[in-house]
C-alpha cells in the first residue's frame, strides 16, 4: 500500500486554513451569513445597493 492509498489520520494532516474552510460549508451549506451586517457599518457611509429611497419609488402601484 502506497502512502497515497493509506487513509489520512487527523494527526497526519496540516489544520486547515480558515479561508479554505470557509470556501468549502458555503460550497455545501451556501453562504447564508453575510460577513458584515447592516448593524456593523457606520450609518454616515453609504450603503451597498440601492438606497431606500428607490425602493419606494419601484413599489408598484397596486402595493400603494
């Protein structure tokens, strides 16, 4: 048996980086936390996207 072929014991294997970690349960899971929420940014920096202002301008009619 090659040491390719033997099984990997956790005590053989390096720890896994946080980044690759991250990259492989939302692979799996998808990425449903986002990494900064609303509550964490500071209110005078604009927000990404579109502002609540348009928002309320695209709201169809019959949603008055």
């Amino acid at each position: 048996m090659s040491t390719e072929d033997r099984p990997v014991s956790q005590g053989d294997q390096e720890p896994e980086p946080e980044w690759k970690r991250r990259r492989r349960l939302a692979a799996v899971f998808g990425d449903t936390v986002p990494e900064q929420t609303s509550d964490d940014r500071d209110p005078s920096e604009p927000a990404a996207g579109k502002g609540d202002d348009w928002y309320r301008a695209e709201v169809p009619p019959h949603h008055g």
